[in-house]
C-alpha cells in the first residue's frame, strides 16, 4: 500500500480542485470495508489515548499539556496519510466504472 501524503499525489486526482478532491475521497471512504475502517479508527485510538494519559498527569507535571497539546496539532499528520491511502484503491474502481 502506498502512503499519500497529500490529496494531490492520488492518481486520478491530481488535476482536480480541492473540494472536487475531498468530494471523491469522501465517497471512497464510504466504500472501505468494515476491517478498514475497524483499523482506521484503531490507528486513531492509538494517536488519541497519550492525549488523555497527559492530560491526567497534568496535575504533576504542567510540560504534560503542552506535549498533549503537539500530539494534537501533529494528529493530522499521522491519521490524514493513512486514510487516503486506505481510501485510493476505491478511487480507482470508481474512475473505471464512469468511463
């Protein structure tokens, strides 16, 4: 499987706008099966539980929230690839079934 990083690196998806982009990945997405989306939303778990643990050493160490705070803003960057790549395969049955 190969990891996109952004929506402009999907084949088929290069010359369009970005709503048109988000419209279609959107579709694909719906598309994933269960075992996909069960891995998804693992992979989210796995990003998102330091955030809770941080906030609850909070009370011992303030420098807690500010590294719950960095796991936040840089969530994107783990969750956004993987769901694009899980979501391209879909894409690709979608632009043989129109033509």
């Amino acid at each position: 499987m190969k990891v996109y990083t952004s929506t402009k690196k999907i084949p088929g998806l290069e010359n369009m706008s970005l709503p048109q982009r988000m419209a279609l990945l959107e579709q694909a997405a719906r598309k994933m099966t269960v075992p996909e989306k069960t891995l998804l939303n693992v992979l989210k778990l796995f990003v998102l539980i330091p955030v809770f643990v941080l906030l609850l050493r909070v009370v011992e160490n303030w420098w807690s929230l500010a590294w719950a705070g960095l796991i936040l803003l840089l969530y994107p960057l783990f969750v956004k690839p993987l769901q694009y790549s899980i979501s391209a395969k879909y894409l690709a049955k979608n632009s043989k079934d129109e033509t």
